[in-house]
C-alpha cells in the first residue's frame, strides 16, 4: 500500500513538474511597463468573453468589447445620441421601409477599406441558418430575413440587404421600424471580411491575431480567462477623438476581489459590491445607473391542478401583497427602483421617455395588504376556496445569492400579508430556462434585458405563440394591439397601442412586476467621458480620458 | 557448599489446602474493549471537551431556537443588519432575521446533513470495502476500478441530477454526498481488511467453516472497528464542508431554511461592513470541525490497543 | 510479466472507456440543453442544434465522440465556440498545476515541519501552538480564508497584490489559502507517526549505541516517520489539483478548476466530457503506472492474481 501510493505520488509530481514548467511561460509576461505618456485605462469583467464573432455573439461582454473594437453603420454614443459610423450619411424612403446608407472611406485593420460588400455579407451571415447564431433573429426586421433563417427561402438574394456598389448599402424592411437606426448599432451588425472569415474557418474570432477590426481600438492580446488588451487603432477614420492608447479589461469573477483591485488602484472603475454599497454611499463616492434589466413574477396560466395560477385576480393578489420598496431596501441595499408598471422606464418614446408620455402606476411601491387580501377574496370567490392556505405554488428561481434572499423576503411577505404558503425551488440558470420553455413550473421570476431602446422590446414577449411567452397566457386584444403596432408607419398611434397593451397586461397579463434593476458603481475622478448605457456596451468607453 | 543457618526449612510453609470458591474469583472487574476504550476516552479531557461541544451544539439545535421570540424566517426590514443586542442576540440579517434562531435552524440541517452522511458513507464503505478486501482478485480488481470511475465523475452532475430526480431538501444532497461519499471509506476499510485477512485467527475461523459472510461480519470488521470509527468522526466535519461548498455554488439547502455554510458564505461578502455576519457562524463551523477532530484524535487513542495498559 | 501488463492495460481501458461513456449520457440527462438562454428561439436553436451535430440520434452522437476521442480530439467547446476543448484544458491546465504543485509542496514542507516540532516538543506549548494552527487548517472553509487573507494583506496591509497569477507575489495567498487544509493534515499525520516511531526497538538501539540526540532525530525518527506522510502525498496532490475551484475564483486564476463548475452549469457537453476524460484517464494511468511499478517491484501481488 506505501509503496503503491509512494510510486503514484512520485508520477504525479514528475508528470506536473512538466506541465508546470509549461504554465512558468504563461505567467511570465504582464509586468511590463508602459510608457509613461501614453493614457491607460483599466477595469474588470466577471467573465471570459465566451465569442468575439460579431454574428455569434451574444453576451453582454462581448458587446462591451465589440462597441470598442469594430464599428457599424451608426454609432450611438450615451442615451439616445445617434452618430454616424461607417455610414457617413443615410437616407429612409418615405414608407420608412428602404433605407439607404453612403460609406465613407474607412479601413479594416490590415489596411484594406471596409466596403459595403462586407455589410452585406455580414447581414446575411447573420441569418443563414448555417452560420447558426443565436442572435439571428435581431435580423428579422429585414425583409425576408425571417424566413431565410428559417429555411423557408434559401436564396440569399432575396433577402432585403444589398451592396448597390462598394460605398452603398441598401436595406429593405419587412415593416417600419422606429429603432432601426440604434439597431444598426448593435453587435450583431458590425461588418466582416468574407474572405477573412473563409480564410479563419471556424478559428475565426478565436484569438486576437484571427479578427480583422474597423473600431476605434483593436485587440493586442487576448490571455483566455485572464485579460484583454486593447490599443488605439490607428487606421480608425476618426482617430483624433479617441484620448486613451490602451485598454486593459481583466478577467475577474469574484466581485470582491475586483472592488478590492479598485480599491488597490489597479483598475479605474468597478461596481459596488451590495453589501458595501451603503459604506461607500455614505463616503460620497457611489454613482449609479440603470443597466436595463427588470425582473418580475410570471404565472404559469396554464398549470394542471392549480386553476388558481390563471386567475387574474389571484395573481393581482400576489402582485400587491409584494412589499417592492421593502424587498429593494434588504435585498438590493437601496440599489434599484421598485416596478410599479411593467415598461422600463428609461425606454424612448416619441420624444422624451415613455414613461414620462404615458404616466401610469398599476402597483404600489409598498404592500397594499387591504387591496391584495380584496383580490383574494374576489380569487377564492371565482375558484370556489374558502381556505386561502391551499391556494399555493412553487416559485422557481436561480440559485444566486440575489434569487436566494429575493425569494426569502416574497416568501415571507405572501405570508405574512396574504396567508400564503409558497415553496421555494432554486436550480441553475440553464435548468430554470428548461423548466420554463417546457412550462413546467408555477410561479417563475424572471428577468429581462432590452434588445433595443424601444418598449416594444418588452411588450411583444407576451403575444399568443411569441418565442418568449412561456406563460400560456393567450388574450386576442393584445395580440391585436402589438399586431397593429409592429406594422403602423404613425408612430404615435403605435405608442398609443403600446400602452393600452401595457395597461391591458398589468390588469389581467400573468406577470407581476417587482423592480427594475440599478447598480451601484466607482469611478476614479481622473477618469472623463465614461458612458453607461442600459442597452448596448454597459459602459462605453470609446471617447473616455484620463487626466494626471 | 556449606549451609547457613537460615536455611529454608519445612516448617516456614503452612498447606492452605483446595479453596473452590475462591479459585474462579476475579481480582478485578473485566473490562471489554469498549469499556476499556471508554474510560481511557474519559481520561483525554481534550477529547471529551469536544465531545461536550458536539453534545451542547446538538441540544441547542433542537432547542435554541425556541429561546427568542424571533422567528427564524419572519423578515422585518426596520431591523435590518443590527448588530448583537440585548433584543437581537447574535443581531439581525439582511433581511432583518434574527441571526440566533438562523443559526440554530442552520445547526440542525448542517448537523444533520453531517452525521447522516457519515454515517450511511460508513455503512457502504464499510460492507463495499470489506468485501472488496476479502475476497479480493477479480471482485477487488471490479470494485477497485468501480471506484475509479466514480471518483472522476464530476461532483456536479450527481448533485444536479439528485435534484431533478428527487426534489430538493436535505434528503436529496444527503443521497447526492452518499453516492460518491463512500468511496474514502472503502478504500480504508479494503486496506485494513487486506492486512487481516492474513492473520491467523481468520485462518483459524476459516478451518472451523465459518462462512465468508460471518468472517467479514464477525471478524474482520470488528478488528477495524477503531479505524472506521475514527475516519467515520472525521467525516462528519467534511460532509458539513461539502454542503457548504454546495452553497457556494448555489447548490444547498432551499429557502426559507438554512445552513452554517449559508451562513457563512453570506457572511464573506459582508464581512468588511458587518463582521458579526460572519463570525458567529465561522465560529461554530469551526469549533465544530475542531470537537470532532479532537474526539477523533482521542479516540484513535483510546482504540488503539497497543497503548493499552 | 508481459500478460500481466497487458491484462492490466486491457482493464485500464475498460475502466476508461465505462467512465467516458457513463459521463456522455449522464450530462445530457441534465435539464436543458447548451444553447438554452433567453432569447434564443426554438427555431434558432434548433439550427444551432443542427450545426453542432446534436440533433442526430444519440447512439450516432456517442459514436461520434468516441471516434475523435480515440484521435484525442474532444471537439469545439460549445460555449467557447470557436476553441477547441483541447485547446481550453491546454491553456488552463498549467495554471492549475502551477498552484495545485506549489501548494503540495508547501503543504508538506510546513505540514511536516510543524509535525516535527509539536512531537519534539510533545505537551509543551510549541506542541500546542503547532496543533493549534494544524486545526485552525481543517477547520475553516476555503471560501472564508481566502477573502480574509486578501483583506488583511492587499487591502489593509497592501503586502500583497489582490489577484490574478502574473509573479511570485501573486502565488502566494492562493498557495496558502489552498494548501492550509492539507498542510494541517499532513501536520497531525507527522506528529502522530514521529510519537510511534519513539517508542520502537531501532530507536532504543539506536540510543543504547549511544548516538547524538540529534543522530537519532534526523537518522531514524524523522526518516521512518516521513512514510505514512508521503502515503497521503498522492491522494492529497490528486485534491489540490482537481478541487482548486474556490480558491481560483477568489484569487482571479486563469486555471481549470472553474470550467468544471461552469461547463456543467453551460452545459457545454464537450468540455465536461474532455474534463473529465482528462483527469480520469490521468487518475487511471497513474493507477495503471503505479500497479504495473508494483508488480515488477514485488511479485507476490502477481502470483495472487
């Protein structure tokens, strides 16, 4: 037995030594200095960007880098603030459906120009189901594009973009759309070299030496799960307004560990970790913003054995037995605002924000256990209960820290003011989308992000037979109301309808609300022209400076 | 040679004659092994300390949360994250629990994932692993491998899978550390028992026909009760580990219960704002891990018959 | 001999090629499937189900992958998707190994030194101070000790920098941090063996031949007591390397403790399935290594198969 695990242990270690002697390499470089006049900014992500393929990415880092390093027809820089990109100038027919964009001269970074050839390709990359991307259906707005991703058509020239010549791209739309322009900014649309992406094969994208790039900063090194290095890019056309000469983005997960590299001065900025945020708040040095994201109840309408889950009045219950500003105080440490109505508030309108054109609160911030004990009633009436204990369910979740104490305080709220007991069942991320898409679940919460600065992005999830709509909820009217407002070309009218279906929704949708999601982040004073966004990169960088 | 004068003679001895009775007496009480093993036990005072702690941990798990009038689950957001008061003994949460009747609620379901899944690791390991030892070739060689691929299954998917299969509660992660908990303990008790097998006193049962069984059962394992006893001890600290990796993960015990783990994992991110969120429950993991590791120690002492005097 | 070897190897293939197999449908018993998110469609899934040949039976996916293992080929990461999987554990591994080596080392350097210490000193308080640290070891979490120490010597004492593995002064908390378990127990292991070993005859005769205290110590105590020591060095390297996870989140560490934890949670089929054909072949050809070294070494074991 000794000698057995004597020889086992001398293999390991001579077997290790070697490999070991390997990974003396990787870790040797990364203590070079840099030049001292040259501007560099450094911050953390929590998670290797898994793909840097502009049309198979789809994470939110991948986005934050690919704002940086390539650039589409239109570039949109903080809320709202539309610039020219590769597109020098661009016109829309007058049904709002062929727009037409004018190139200017830019070039790759191998110093070839970025042509109109390259958008084109792209797009359909993007919706060739071959490419399979996950994003694919951001292209969907392109005339044809939806069926040629689905195979229903399968040649690609009669999907609406075309190259009319090297510096003109034409696209053609199934419908009017009112974002197009922000779209035109997002991952999913930068350009790619066909002969480049053949050339790379499936290594395409893979490290910093297999991208081509036309933004304002190229990739210099990518150390896999470690860091990326970003540098100037000096063939970008408009080379002059970008200050800082490198980025270093590190690979971080632990969120305490990257607040304490912000607090060492390693980085430049970094979110607040929850349970620090009032500590720095009462400094003075916490800044805050809105990263997009809401979360919310979703009913299982369509659950065998417990009728209770369609019930609308039920659910309205539920929805106000739900102490939103007490759940934000404990759970989220003040950092985030409770959702009194289901369209994120920082989303555009016609003019200024939605919310601000269309004012509308369905929920209260606190418990309103007088209206929600009358729902139930009006609930065990319709159901024919009269011992409210059996009207119960089981609320899925994730199994982060978060979801933990969320569904501890809801637990307990719809205790305490409804008489409810509810199970809790927290599974990984990937199970409870499984569970949802086979609709094998109760009560989910669930949390959505905006793919563009629109609230349709929001409100068409909830359509008969939408992609999304894992609730079986099915209501003719809202159907209707989003039919007409995906196809109008008045945009006012198509506002209108997106609030009555809003209203239609929170008076008798399965989903209740329960806040809409806000960081708490530091930034180093010495650092000008950050930008946070709550659709796009989370932070763009591309303009910001460094003062010494 | 020459005799001296005080020779030994005849007359010194007297003849006391047959006494039956006293004959079959026993000067001392006979002690068994475990009675033997038991007072030496109680000689260890370090040894017992630790026991006492297990014993003390135990009665408040079943009884201390019944000592304040707080809740363990029942939030309250005017009190949250006090720290310890003469209302709030070990202080409130971030949900404004109060943090003694959690701790209390976390001992039971970490004692009782410990010992639970000690235990039944030692009742596989033991019967798994003695009979790998004793019969040895080809069915040593099959269990042997058996564990070899059990060991390289990522941890994970059986937990995952316990999940789906069987619901979540402390049953399904008891079962999930039971599926490839034993394997330490088989491969201990195989050793041991390949050491045994060789004596002569299973040669002897052997020649009188005791069944394979009956040898197992009645010889061998008895002999390496000591060291199953004691690796049984020391298992129960790396079973409430594992549950509370489990938590870090996000894989532990469901709301509204909780663990020492869950506890302290809170606890860590809190802990530069409010130290008392993690140091009272760091503190019983650890003055738990410490009792069992030193009643382990005492009573691999106390077992060990070579140091029976 | 020469059968032995073969019979040896044909079982180690066997075990490997039971494990791989078992693992291939048991991560796909897993709810879910690795392309499940929150936007994506049905349809588009389904295409990308399709492009990664998972739509095709199972029986013809397993023969598949049994065929590019057999090439050493593990196939594209499904989340990572334009890295192989070869290519993943090839750049993650060395960090692991970097790590998980510096703690064996440091594990057993320390553990038995302390060992030493407590047994000469045996009731005295170094014996206590020694045991005192060696339980303090096994009895606080990973999770607890690596934030604390990052705390006090980045943060507070700004000895150390706060993560990340780019120089020995980044080794070092990690290295501590991960070796603190084993080390305690390597301690307890010595300290116990030292205190038998006093007590045997070669230790008596040793004395009776009047050799110096310190002859006695280093030439027949310690020696004979590193044994049971250098036993658990297997086992223990085998768990430094494998369970690195907490420690490499904590500390930033680029190495492969976290692609099983994540890959299981993406359900990224082909990188669960290559880690964990990776360390289980590693585990049975050591075994494998280590059997055939033992029968060469000793041929009873032979003749009792």
């Amino acid at each position: 037995m000794l000698r057995k695990s004597l020889a086992l242990a001398i293999i390991l270690l001579l077997v290790l030594g070697v490999v070991a002697g390997c990974g003396q390499q990787a870790s040797q470089q990364g203590g070079d200095q840099q030049q001292q006049q040259e501007k560099e900014i450094a911050f953390t992500i929590s998670a290797e960007v898994p793909n840097l393929d502009p049309q198979k990415a789809t994470d939110t880092y991948a986005i934050l880098v690919g704002n940086a390093i390539f650039e589409g027809l239109i570039r949109v820089h903080g809320d709202g603030n539309i610039q020219p990109g590769m597109a020098e100038k661009w016109d829309v027919s007058e049904d709002k459906k062929t727009w037409t964009f004018h190139l200017r001269d830019a070039k790759w970074s191998d110093g070839t120009p970025v042509t109109a050839y390259d958008f084109e390709y792209a797009f359909k990359r993007l919706l060739d189901p071959n490419t399979a991307s996950e994003y694919s259906y951001q292209g969907y707005y392109i005339l044809n594009g939806e069926k040629f991703n689905k195979g229903e058509i399968t040649d690609p020239s009669q999907v609406g973009v075309k190259a009319l010549d090297e510096k003109t791209l034409e696209i053609k739309l199934e419908n009017p759309v009112k974002y197009f322009e922000s779209l035109m900014s997002f991952l999913s649309f930068m350009p790619v070299r066909k002969d480049f992406v053949e050339k790379m094969g499936e290594k395409f994208a893979a490290d910093a030496d297999k991208l081509l790039y036309n933004g304002p900063f190229i990739l210099k090194e990518w150390k896999h799960e470690q860091e990326l290095i970003l540098e100037k890019n000096p063939n970008y056309w408009n080379k002059d307004a970008i200050k800082i000469d490198r980025v270093k983005i590190y690979i971080v997960n632990d969120p305490n560990t990257a607040y304490q590299m912000y607090e060492n001065g390693e980085t430049d900025w970094e979110y607040i970790p929850p349970e620090l945020v009032e500590q720095v708040a009462a400094e003075g040095k916490a800044k805050y913003f809105y990263d997009g994201a809401e979360f919310y109840l979703q009913f299982n309408v369509k659950r065998p054995g417990k009728p209770w889950l369609a019930n609308e009045n039920f659910q309205r219950a539920v929805g106000f037995a739900i102490d939103r500003e007490a759940l934000v105080k404990s759970v989220m440490k003040g950092v985030s605002d409770p959702a009194t109505r289901y369209v994120l508030p920082q989303l555009a309108g016609l003019e200024k924000k939605f919310v601000e054109e269309y004012p509308y609160e369905f929920y209260s911030k606190n418990a309103d256990t007088a209206k929600a004990k009358e729902y139930l009633e009006k609930a065990m009436k319709e159901l024919n209960i009269s011992d409210p204990s059996k009207l119960t369910f089981e609320y899925l979740t994730d199994d982060t820290q978060r979801a933990k104490l969320t569904a501890e305080i809801i637990q307990d709220q719809l205790k305490q003011n409804l008489g409810i007991e509810i199970t809790v069942k927290q599974v990984p991320f990937k199970q409870r989308l499984e569970l949802m898409n086979k609709r094998d679940y109760d009560v989910v919460f669930a949390g959505w992000g905006p793919d563009y600065d629109d609230p349709m992005t929001y409100i068409d999830m909830w359509v008969t037979g939408g992609g999304h709509n894992n609730t079986g909820w099915s209501n003719k009217e809202y159907d209707e109301l989003v039919k007409f407002a995906k196809t109008t070309d008045d945009f006012k009218k198509r506002a209108d309808a997106m609030f009555e279906a809003e209203k239609l929704l929170m008076e008798k949708g399965p989903i209740v609300p329960v806040y809409f999601r806000q960081r708490a982040w530091v930034c180093g004073d010495h650092v000008k022209g950050l930008v946070t966004n709550f659709v796009g990169p989370t932070f763009d960088f591309v303009y910001a400076d460094v003062e010494k | 040679m020459q005799t001296t004068g005080n020779a030994v003679t005849k007359e010194m001895f007297e003849h006391v004659g047959k006494n039956i009775s006293q004959m079959e007496a026993i000067a001392r009480p006979s002690i068994t092994y475990w009675q033997d093993a038991w007072r030496r036990l109680k000689q260890n005072k370090v040894a017992m300390l630790g026991l006492i702690i297990i014993i003390l941990y135990t009665i408040m798990a079943i009884v201390g949360p019944y000592m304040t009038p707080y809740d363990y689950r029942t939030t309250n957001t005017a009190e949250i994250d006090q720290p310890p008061s003469a209302k709030h003994w070990f202080g409130t949460d971030t949900l404004g629990r109060d943090l003694w009747a959690r701790t209390w609620m976390g001992a039971r379901v970490s004692l009782a994932i410990g010992f639970l899944a000690a235990f039944l690791n030692a009742v596989i390991g033991v019967i798994i692993g003695g009979i790998s030892g004793y019969f040895g070739g080809k069915v040593d060689m099959f269990i042997m491998r058996t564990i070899d691929i059990l060991y390289s299954i990522p941890y994970m998917i059986i937990v995952i899978l316990m999940m789906v299969v069987l619901g979540q509660g402390i049953m399904p992660l008891v079962i999930a550390m039971v599926v490839v908990g034993w394997l330490n303990m088989a491969r201990l008790v195989r050793g041991q028992v390949l050491q045994l097998k060789e004596q002569e006193f299973v040669l002897a049962a052997k020649v009188l026909g005791a069944s394979h069984s009956r040898i197992i059962f009645k010889h061998l394992i008895p002999n390496a009760l000591g060291v199953i006893l004691v690796n049984l001890t020391m298992s129960v600290p790396s079973a409430i580990f594992t549950e509370a990796f489990l938590s870090f993960i996000g894989l532990g015990v469901v709301p509204p219960h909780s663990s020492w783990g869950q506890l302290a994992y809170y606890g860590i991110q809190a802990f530069r704002v409010r130290p008392y969120q993690l140091f009272i429950p760091a503190f019983f993991i650890s003055t738990t891990m410490l009792s069992l590791n030193l009643l382990g120690d005492g009573l691999r002492d106390a077992l060990d018959p070579r140091l029976r005097s | 001999m020469g059968r032995y070897i073969l019979n040896r190897l044909f079982v180690s293939l066997i075990t490997a090629w039971v494990l791989v197999t078992l693992v291939f449908f048991l991560i796909r018993l897993l709810p879910g499937d690795p392309f499940l998110s929150e936007k994506v469609t049905p349809e588009i899934k389904a295409n990308m189900m399709k492009y990664y040949g998972l739509d095709k039976p199972i029986h013809i996916q397993y023969a598949t992958f049994l065929g590019n293992l057999l090439k050493g080929d593990f196939g594209y990461s499904l989340r990572y998707k334009n890295r192989t999987v070869n290519e993943v554990i090839n750049q993650a591994f060395p960090y692991s190994a970097d790590l998980g080596i510096r703690a064996v080392i440091f594990a057993a350097i320390a553990g038995v030194t302390l060992g030493i210490i407590a047994a000469l000193n045996r009731n005295r308080s170094w014996d206590y101070l020694s045991m005192f640290i060696a339980i303090v070891g096994v009895s606080v979490p990973s999770f607890v000790i690596g934030p604390l120490l990052q705390y006090v010597f980045a943060t507070k004492l700004k000895l150390l920098p706060v993560s990340q593995w780019k120089g020995f002064a980044y080794t070092i908390m990690p290295t501590f941090a991960l070796s603190l378990h084993s080390l305690a127990l390597m301690a307890r292991l010595m300290r116990a063996s030292m205190l038998d070993v006093v007590n045997q005859d070669y230790i008596k005769t040793a004395k009776a031949k009047g050799l110096s205290p310190f002859q006695i110590i280093w030439k027949h105590q310690i020696r004979n007591a590193i044994l049971p020591v250098v036993t658990v060095l297997g086992p223990v390297t085998a768990t430094l390397l494998t369970g690195t996870f907490v420690v490499e989140q904590i500390f930033a560490i680029p190495g492969l403790g976290k692609f099983y934890i994540l890959g299981i949670q993406n359900l990224d089929y082909s990188l669960v399935l290559g880690m964990t054909t990776f360390y289980g072949l590693f585990l049975i050809a050591a075994n494998f290594v280590v059997d055939i070294i033992y029968g060469l070494v000793d041929p009873r074991i032979r003749l009792a198969r």
